[in-house]
C-alpha cells in the first residue's frame, strides 16, 4: 500500500474532526456584550429564521408572541412616563438619548428579569435569544437555558453602568445566544438598584442553518477511518519487510 494513500485517509480523519468540532462551536454559544444603539446592530440582523420576533415594547406592551417573563413589567407602565432608557434608535434618531422610546423595568436588578419561552405557541424553542441591557447599576450577568433548564452559560459579571441614570444610550449593550437544541429562557440581571433592559428578540433558525452532526455517528466514523488507516499502516509495513 502506497504511503500516500495512507496519508489521505489520516488527512481526511484529521479533517472530519475539525469539522466536528467547529460545527459544534458554531451550535451554541455566547454573544455579547456588543454596543447597540439599534437592531441595525444585532448579531441576528439579517439572519435566516424559521420565525424571528423582536419586542421593542414602543407599544407599551411585552406582546410577542410565545414569551412571558416573571418579574417587573413595561416602563412607561410600572415606573412612569419619564426617565426612560431606550434603545436609542426607538424614538426615530440616534442621538445619544433613549428617554423618548419604551423599554422593560423591574426594580430589583439583583433578581433580574428572567423571560421564558414557550415551545407549544412558537411551535418550537429559538435557537437565538438575546436582549439589550440599558440601564442599571453594579455589574451585570446574562445567563442561557437549554429546552432542560440547564445552563449553556454565563457571560459575565461585567461593568457596563455609568452612574447615570438619564437615558443615555453609550453604556446599551446586547447579549445572547445561541444553541441548536433550543432555548427555553434568558435571565438578565445587575448586582445593583432596578434594572432596565430592550430590544428582546429571538428567532428560530432556518433548517439547513444550523446543523450539527450526529455525535455518536461521526464518533463511530472516525474511529472506523482511524483503524482502517492503522490497518494500511500495518499491511504496508509487514510487505516492506518481506520484500
């Protein structure tokens, strides 16, 4: 057996794994924190989605469908109507103030806000989720759950609040992620004072987009190459030695 053969099918074993690998890097992981001053600046902008749904919450509502979250509620509606934060683009200029848009309030930032998703009205878990940070206190935590409610992960504690709190839009940052096997909830939280947060959106992605192989499929493949290459190795060996 030629020597070269052999090193194709290492090569297409060391191949298969890296593929495997990076696929499932790209199948679930953390997004953010990133400046958003609008959804121009979302990672899922221009995404290809099954169904995508994005709460701005400019009609003083958490009306989205398939979402509920379980503490505090819409700005203008549980806090008042002024000294808002908003995304700044909400109010139809970018100019460094949110205070004319909507956004979601609750006046405990160490308990966070936790929105859940619900499977039977969206017909099936997103596989993106994330939300704006805008306004608060302390550091500030975003955490991901699976369709088990287990944790995919944690970004943070990170220190994005600047002592003010006149909706200003500079310190707005995004967090999310994704996981092909669904997201059931994100909790957003900061160790301090309210908490005041925007631009919920979550989508699920289009078939095709985000595929993972089967790992107990590919483990078996690689494995089989990964012999059947020994095997050559040896044969080409006990031929060279009886010639």
């Amino acid at each position: 057996m030629k020597t070269a053969s052999i090193f194709r099918i290492v090569f297409v074993v060391a191949f298969l794994a890296t593929a495997y690998l990076s696929a499932g890097e790209a199948s679930a992981g953390p997004i953010g924190p990133s400046p958003y001053l609008s959804f121009a600046d979302s990672p899922f902008n221009g995404g290809s989605f099954s169904y995508f749904h994005l709460e701005t919450f400019e009609d003083h509502l958490l009306n989205t469908p398939g979402v509920t979250a379980n503490a505090g509620g819409v700005t203008s509606v549980v806090f008042g109507p002024s000294i808002h934060d908003s995304v700044d683009a909400d109010d139809g200029t970018i100019d460094g103030s949110g205070l004319a848009g909507d956004s979601y309030f609750s006046a405990s930032g160490s308990s966070g806000v936790r929105f859940s998703f619900n499977a039977a009205i969206l017909g099936s878990l997103p596989t993106h989720a994330g939300i704006v940070w805008t306004d608060g206190d302390g550091t500030t935590t975003f955490q991901a759950f699976d369709a088990l409610n287990n944790s995919l992960g944690i970004i943070g504690p990170v220190a994005l609040a600047n002592g003010s709190f006149n909706g200003e839009t500079a310190e707005d940052r995004f967090f999310g992620w994704t996981n092909v096997g669904g997201i059931s909830s994100i909790l957003i939280s900061n160790t301090s004072g309210g908490i005041e947060v925007d631009h919920l959106q979550y989508g699920l992605a289009a078939s095709g987009t985000a595929s993972v192989p089967e790992p107990g499929s590919l483990v078996l493949l690689l494995s089989g190459l990964t012999g059947l290459a020994a095997w050559r190795l040896r044969v080409a060996s006990c031929l060279s030695r009886s010639t």
